[in-house]
C-alpha cells in the first residue's frame, strides 16, 4: 500500500485527489490546504488539515500548488529526506528544496472545475532525482494513468509551452469562431462537425500534411476578402489572422503577407 | 429519382460524387472534367465527359471547381433557366451566371484526398434563388446528411472565414505543437488526449469558459519563460504566441503585452 499527501486545493490537486482515492491501492492520509473551506466538500472523505506542522510521514508528497510558490513552499515543510513533488510542466525539478527527495509528477491535460476528467487516458510526465524514486513514482502514475512517461525537466517545458499552442491558443481560436458566428447570428454549433473532424484527422495524419485552406492554396483573394471582413466587424482578430497566415504560407514556402 | 450533374473534378468534386453516388435516389448523369484523367479511376462507374457542350439535361449542375473560375465557367455553359450551384464557402450566389437558376450547396467540412470523410455528419448550407429550388436542394442534402441548413451569402461568409480559425488554424498550431515535440525530443502522440480533450470540451462548455493556460490566468513569468524559449528555438513561432497571448489577456480584462 502507499500513502500520500496532497498540498493545495486548486483544481489540479482536485483532480489529483480524485483519482488518487479512487485507486484502491492508495491512501491519501492527509490533504493540506491553507484554505481549507474550498474542500471542505472533502473533509467525511479524508483528513483535510491546514497547518503544514500537523504533516504526518508520507510516501509522497503531491505539491499542487501555483509555479511561483513551489520553492519558498516546500521549503519550509517541517521534515526532509522525503519524496516531495510538485505537479507544474513549467518548473525545473530543482525549484523543489533541496532538503527532500525530489521528484515531478505531472499530469499532461486541461483541468477544468466545471468538468470531470477520466485521469486513466491522461499522460503522466514523472521525474526523479534516483532510480528508486523514479520506480515509485512509476508505480503510483500506474495506478490513475495507463500512460506514464519518463520526461525530463527540458522536455517537459517543452511539452508544457506546446500544449499551450495545442491546447490554451486552439480554444481561445474556437472562441474566435464562435465572436464570428455571433456577430453574424449563424448558430456556432454548425462548426462542431469540423471541429472534431480537424482533431480526428491528426490522429492518422501529420499535421503538415492535414493542412487545408486558402493560406496553403496561396489563395490571396480569399484572404484578402477575410481580411476585409475582419477589419469590418472584428478588427481585433486582424493581426491573429495575418500572423497565422503569414506562417502557414512560409510553411509551404510562400512569401508572407 | 433525381438527376445530377457534376461540374470539376478536384478534392471536394470528387467527394461529394462518391457522396451521391452513395444515395439510392439520385443519379449522377454525368461527370465533366477538362481534364479527365484525374477522374479516369470512376469511368466505370459514371459517365465522364471533357467537353461542356456534351452536357445533358439534370435536376441540378454542381459547380465543384475553385472560386476565381466560377463565374466565368458558369456564364460558358451552353444552356439556360436550369439550376446551377456552386459549392463555396466564400463566393456569393450571385458568382454564377444569371442565365440559369443559381443557388449554393456548401459542406462545411476540410476534405483531404487521403482521407475518406462520412458526409452524414457534415452540414450542408444551402440558397437558392427561389422556395422551389431551395426545397430541391433541401431534398438532395438530406440524402446524404443529416443537416441541411438555409443560409445566406453573408452567413455563409461569415461560417467560411470562422472555419478557417477553427480548421485551418488550428492545424497549425498542431503543427507548431509538433515542432516543438520535434526540436526537444518528445514523442507528439503524448499531446493526443489533451488535443482530444479541448475539442471533447467545447462541445458541452462554452470555449469563453473552457479557457485555461498563463494567458487566461495572467502569469506573466511562464509567459516570459515561453518567449525566450521560442526566441532561442523556434523563434518564426514567437510573433504567434505574442499575438495569441495578447488576445487571451485582452479577452480576460488584462493588459495586453
């Protein structure tokens, strides 16, 4: 059996906790949370505590806490030589205080509160700082994940700064969508068919060969039509639009707008 | 029974015969091409013809060919006061020659020759210049789609150019995403479930409010972090991740940077 702690309560230690306790082969012996009334949904479930000196021994630490507070936090836990972790794809292993073990456990995907989240097809990106820990951490990515990847402090910024292209800018592109559907009352839902459908096809395909559009045509009528439209009704989504066209076009060697 | 005629033969051409052909209550007469031999792999199945005057009578004529061609090709066709569409996003009805009926059949959906695409799932937004012809053409959509939609020029516009966010763009990003994999030694396929998971959202949630990411919760330090690691990388990518980020923060109240 393994036993572990989670330090925070925003939504990734939410999601955490979750899966963690729905494994049978782990306990969560205590959730810490400096501000306990935002779990205390959770307190019949497990032992919520808000005072880092009530922290009893623990095979792991979970720190879920935000990137900026990842140091100063963990370095003043009232123990060392234990394995603490924190859970942030932009922050190097080595932000963690040195007094402890340390260690990364973080769970590649977009955590909303409004949304539940089946941890099991979720990526789990680990780290250690020695092989025994590494195994462990192997081990309790396992019992929540049916991926767990070795990814070091490089690759999982790497991973991190991609899924903000992948992920945080291609929603923020359906929004866009959806101000442009709005403004010409045409129901965005029309869209939803397109929308999984360019997700489906970079399952099979590259994304350079994917690529459709009047950017990749070099059809610079239609681009100079869209270009009108947008300055017309929405001139803030102008230099979006010319940024994104301007790098397909270089993609497929095109000169740039 | 219905009959129709296809008018070029290029990705969308050739997937909406297979589309028609598909449907027990429509024949297609006869498929013309100026240049033939693309279609040769069809000539068993359907008539092929490379010369507009050997044109027969149909139901309908579908314009399948790219957008600057469609008005001159239309006003050469050697009859009138039949109905001729064309299949465009981003071309006005009024395009096609005034000497026949003229409406719009557009799929809203990216076709790719690698890729066979179910047409039941695709919505196909229709005018016409008439109630009779829209009724036809109402009739011809439902046989191969389960959404037929009324919409007009500018509507039609206006779903055009949002796709080419919600497509064209976002295949892009995808693309930037694997490049970023690429340049640091990761496998792209770790990004699938979260790229599965941002489309899976928005289509319960808002995208106003499925928007994650340092952006959204204004975290300047990430976002620096993510700039000086294009700039040293992939630095043809940082004008996009500016311009993106900008938009996000401007979206959410926040100083743009």
């Amino acid at each position: 059996m393994l036993t572990v702690t989670i330090l925070g309560s925003g939504n990734l230690a939410t999601h955490l906790f979750k899966a963690l306790n729905a494994s049978e082969e782990v306990i969560i012996n205590q959730w810490y949370s400096r501000n306990p009334k935002t779990i205390k949904a959770f307190e019949k479930t497990v032992n919520i505590i808000s005072d880092i000196n009530d922290l009893e021994e623990a095979d792991v630490y979970f720190t879920a806490i935000s990137d900026d507070a990842i140091a100063a936090f963990t370095e003043k836990l009232p123990f060392k030589d234990r394995l603490v972790v924190h859970c942030s794809g932009n922050v190097p292993m080595s932000a963690l205080s040195p007094k402890n073990k340390r260690g990364v456990f973080y769970p590649l995907q977009t955590f909303s509160k409004e949304r539940a989240t089946d941890f099991n097809v979720i990526p789990i990106c680990i780290e250690a700082e020695d092989q025994e820990h590494l195994i462990l951490l192997k081990k309790i990515g396992s019992k929540i994940s049916s991926t767990v990847h070795e990814i070091n402090t490089e690759q999982r910024k790497a991973l991190h700064l991609a899924a903000v292209f992948i992920n945080n800018f291609v929603n923020h592109l359906y929004h866009i969508g959806h101000e442009i559907c709005d403004v010409n009352q045409v129901p965005f839902h029309i869209l939803k068919p397109i929308i999984e459908e360019t997700t489906k096809k970079i399952m099979d395909l590259n994304p350079i060969d994917a690529q459709t559009g009047p950017a990749k045509r070099n059809d610079r009528n239609t681009i100079e039509n869209h270009i009108n439209n947008l300055e017309q009704h929405l001139p803030d989504y102008t230099a979006i639009y010319k940024t994104l066209t301007s790098s397909i076009l270089n993609t497929y060697g095109r000169e740039k707008l």
